[in-house]
C-alpha cells in the first residue's frame, strides 16, 4: 500500500513538473516551417449539379446558358428563344487543393458550393467540370455524386426548418488530376525552406542545427528562408530532406503580444509579456434611477382633472476596489493574479491594457482582431 502510494506521488511529481515553466520546448524543423514549392495549390471551376428535387436555381439566366452549352456538347441543341426551366440544376463553385507532387490519374476531394437560388443540393450528382490553376491552365477534372450534411425543408405556408448548410457539398476523390505541378525539387541544386513566421533568431537556431547535423548544408537568406544545398540525386536529397525534417530545434521566444477579440471579448496574452512599474486601480460607479409615478384624483364635485404626479429616486454606488501595484518586469502570472485581485471583466481588461500601453508600462503589441 505504502509503495503504491510512493509510486503515485512519484507520477505526480512528474507529471507537475512537466508543466512547469522551464526551458523552451525543442521542435521539429518540420514543425517550424516547411521546403518551398512543397505545398498545395488551389484549384477552382464552374460547373452544373443536376437531379435536385425541385430545389435548383430554377431559370438562372447564367444557369440556362450552361446547360445550352452542355446539351451541345451533348449532341443536342435547344431551338433558339427555348429558355429550360430547370428547377432539378444549380449552378455551383467547384473548389478543390491540389496536393504536392500531386502526379495525373490521381484523385483528390472536391468542395462544391452554390452560387445562385438553390435551396439544396441533396442528391444532385456534379457534371464533368474542368478545374484551373491560378495560371488558367486545367489540372483536374471533376464529377460525381455529393453528400451533403445540411437539410432544408418547407412548408406551403411560408414555414421552413433549416440544418447545417444544405448548399454546400463535398465528393470525396471527387477529382482526378490532369496536370501535374512543378516544384523544382528534382532540378533545382539550392532548396529553400521557409519558416511559417519571420524570426531572424529561430532562423539561425535552424541553421546551425542544420549544419551540425550535416555540415555546409544551410545558410540564411533572410529571417524567413534558409538555402539548403542538396545533392540532386533524388534518393539521396529525399534521405536529406527527411532527416533535416526531424532535427529538434530550439525556437527563439514569441515576441510579447497581447490579442484582443473587440467581438466576443475575449483577451490573450503570451508568456512573452512584462510590465513596468505601475499602480492600477479600476473603479465602477453605478447610477440608478428609480421612477415611481403616482396617480393624483381631484377632490368629488371639485371639477378637477385626474393627474400623474412624478416621483423619482436617484442613488449612485461606486464599488470600493484595491489598488494593484505591478514591480518592474512583473510576469504573466503576477498580471493575472492583480486583475483577478480587482475584479476586472473582460471588458474591463481591455480598458486597463489600453491604459498601460498608454502610459508606457505595458511592454507588449497590442493586436485587435
């Protein structure tokens, strides 16, 4: 029984200790940014879905077009000043994201949105529709039946009942890949690698790590790319670029930063925040008025009108708050612990933290979203 206690205050120990505020925890290189030209590249088209029951765009002018052009294709053509109602179509966005190294016959998702009256594309199936790259060019193709997770009903009276989105669908391998996208990998003799945010420190962390574990590898470009010189041997560079991958590495810390969602009211502040001298003291003063109006009858036979007589009560309350003093460099926890103190809401800390950066004492960026 003893050793069983022993053994968990021992786990417990740990498991506090693991918590606490310490040295930076080391990343995976992969974890901080990523080789350009290895990335994902959106895809976009326009297209038809059809076999809707009834709940299509109807006789869409731009809908009734394509349809003419896909009846053509088709082999058959409409008699001109013939305008289709076509309540069983909508006209829809096709979106999808190419991955990279993405090679052709193979197949990706496709997100299929409306762009025009339809209530809901529940079991519409999407024509063939050609998806292009940023530079015009076809990389995909696209077509099949959608699933759709939203649910739209109505009734003859006006009534309806909405779940989810039912004008948004997805087909899973709903694409096959045309065209594949060059990245430079298999060519190109220097291979940069970027990091995800700017930071002139991680980046030379980055490198020397680099060049310890493979020495003359990296070097900095700027405070977002390294350049790797790689053997152009594909199997050698891929061994390379896997091992660079999993080197841990110690990011530099997070510049002091406060995130203010002026929305919903929610306030964040990073670790990375200190405060200067300062004494803080949040008051709230409470004004109320209170309107009690009495009716006033005239005396009988007195030819006298009835009348509303006013009757007010003010009171005004301030609520007596403590007076926090922050030493130089306090921390994020003394912060804490002083507001917590006071009080404060959520509103009533962005006031304060607009008040110190005013005064100078709030070491921080102040970012609203």
């Amino acid at each position: 029984m003893i050793r069983r206690i022993l053994l968990s205050l021992a786990a417990f120990s740990a498991a506090f200790a693991a918590v606490l505020p310490g040295a930076a925890m080391a990343e995976r290189v992969r974890d901080l940014g990523q080789f350009q030209g290895v990335r994902s590249n959106q895809l976009t088209g326009y297209g038809i879905v059809v076999g809707l029951p009834g709940t299509g765009d109807d006789n869409l002018e731009y809908l009734t077009q394509a349809m003419k052009g896909v009846s053509g294709r088709m082999g058959l053509t409409l008699p001109a000043g013939v305008a289709p109602g076509l309540k069983n179509a909508a006209a829809v966005m096709v979106t999808a994201d190419l991955p990279a190294f993405a090679k052709p016959g193979q197949r990706i998702d496709v997100t299929v949105s409306t762009i025009g009256k339809a209530k809901s594309l529940r079991g519409g199936a999407l024509i063939m529709t050609p998806l292009y790259g940023a530079d015009g060019q076809i990389y995909a193709m696209a077509q099949g039946n959608l699933a759709v997770g939203g649910l739209g009903i109505s009734g003859k009276d006006g009534s309806n009942l909405t779940v989810n989105i039912p004008t948004v669908g997805r087909i899973a391998d709903g694409a096959s890949v045309e065209r594949a996208v060059a990245t430079g990998y298999d060519n190109s003799p220097v291979l940069r690698w970027n990091l995800f945010d700017a930071d002139f420190l991680t980046a030379a962390r980055v490198r020397d790590a680099i060049n310890t574990r493979i020495p003359g590898t990296a070097s900095v470009e700027d405070g977002v790319t390294l350049a790797l010189h790689l053997p152009l041997d594909p199997n050698t560079r891929a061994s390379v670029m896997a091992a660079i991958e999993m080197i841990n590495v110690d990011p530099a810390e997070t510049a002091a930063r406060v995130i203010v969602n002026s929305r919903t009211g929610t306030v964040v502040i990073n670790s990375a925040v200190r405060l200067s001298s300062a004494a803080i003291s949040h008051g709230k003063l409470t004004v109320r008025v209170d309107e009690n109006p009495a009716v006033v009858q005239p005396a009988p036979f007195s030819r006298g009108q009835t009348a509303v007589e006013q009757n007010s009560t003010l009171s005004a309350d301030e609520e007596k708050r403590s007076v926090a003093l922050f030493q130089p460099g306090a921390s994020l926890s003394k912060v804490v612990d002083a507001l917590n103190m006071l009080g404060v809401t959520p509103s009533d800390l962005v006031a304060i933290l607009e008040a110190l950066k005013q005064a100078g004492a709030l070491k921080a960026e102040m970012v609203v979203i």
